[in-house]
C-alpha cells in the first residue's frame, strides 16, 4: 500500500487531518524510497503507542501488533499470501489465504479507526466522519452528527458535579448547556462550530 492510497484511505473515512503526528503524537506513518508503507503505529509524547502495524513490501509479509503488557502481546501475523492470529481469541485456528492488497488495506483501515467519535466511541472505520471539530483533532460519525440537531442540548435537573467537554476540555457545571451522551460530551460553542467532512479537498499535512 503506497502513500496516496493511504491518504485516499484517511480521506473517504473522514480521518481528522489534525490526527496525523506532528512527531510527538497522533498517527504516525513510515513510507519506503518507492512510497510504500513500511510502519504505521501512534504516538504518545513522541514514543510509539500499543499497537503498530509493520509491513515488508519486498517479500509481502508483515504484522499487526496489539501489546497489552511487557511481554504479553495479540498479533496478526502475515506471510506467503496467508494471516494468521496469535490472541486469546483466535481458538487455534490455522492460517486464513488472503491477498496481500486485501490484508494491508484491513489492516491500515484498523490503524486509523483508532480514531473514535466523541460521542459513540465507533473508530472511522466502521463509522465514518461526518463532522470535524474546529480543531480538526476530533469528529462525530453521521448518526452522531444528526443527533446535535434531534437532541439538543441541555442542562441537568439535578447535580451531577463537572462536565468536560470532549472537544474543548473545558469544564461545566450543570446549569450550562451541552450535548451529553453515554460516551461523550460537547459543549454548545464547540457543536456551533463544528465543519462538515470534505473528502474531495483534504490534503496531507506534512
């Protein structure tokens, strides 16, 4: 997988352009001399996060790696036009014949579905982007979106104590006005000033 299918990828998903590394945090990606993708893994305070996708373009193989403590890790392991899984989960189950297209493009699309909407917590890959925040750090998939407009916002009957807006970080008390959702709240400056996805005008950012 190159890098403009990566992009085009990030694109169609609605993939906030704010999320892309700035070399200390965000979604980080390596690409070859030829623009292949070789790495892909977040960042933490400039120091690679749980999980990191690797990719070995010459001999078609690679790994996606989920590493829950020192020592311990779950992984999708790709070679010679099959993926296997090491969890807890995968039963024994023998190797699965994929392509190798088939298995980057999965994999890539689970990277960057590790971005969430602030209100359902669904990554972009099973929910797509409708709304970015003005930040473009954050975004509501399009069930989300609609909601700010059938549920609008309001204040609490009774005390609940401080709440944190997911966009902004601000804090409110119960008599301000927000979006409050199971797992997520916006702040009504925040929901005014959100901008719709535009998949046909996104550029990379560095």
């Amino acid at each position: 997988m190159n890098q403009r299918s990566v992009i085009r990828m990030a694109r169609i998903l609605g993939f906030p352009v704010g999320r892309w590394s700035d070399g200390q945090r965000g979604l980080y990606a390596q690409y070859d001399q030829r623009g292949r993708l070789t790495e892909m893994h977040w960042l933490v305070d400039g120091v690679p996060g749980s999980r990191r996708l690797t990719l070995r373009p010459r001999t078609k193989s690679g790994a996606l790696v989920l590493t829950l403590e020192p020592g311990r890790e779950d992984k999708e392991a790709y070679a010679r036009g099959e993926v296997e899984r090491y969890d807890a989960w995968s039963d024994n189950r023998g190797p699965e014949r994929m392509s190798w297209r088939a298995w980057t493009r999965r994999s890539v699309s689970s990277m960057l579905g590790r971005q969430r909407c602030l209100f359902c917590g669904h990554g972009v890959d099973q929910s797509p982007a409708a709304l970015h925040t003005e930040d473009e750090l954050d975004h509501l998939c399009s069930p989300c979106a609609m909601s700010l407009t059938t549920n609008p916002p309001t204040t609490r009957s009774w005390p609940l104590g401080e709440r944190t807006c997911g966009a902004c970080h601000e804090c409110f008390g119960d008599d301000a006005l927000m979006h409050e959702r199971r797992n997520g709240k916006l702040c009504l400056p925040c929901s005014q000033r959100m901008k719709v996805v535009v998949r046909s005008a996104w550029s990379w950012p560095y």
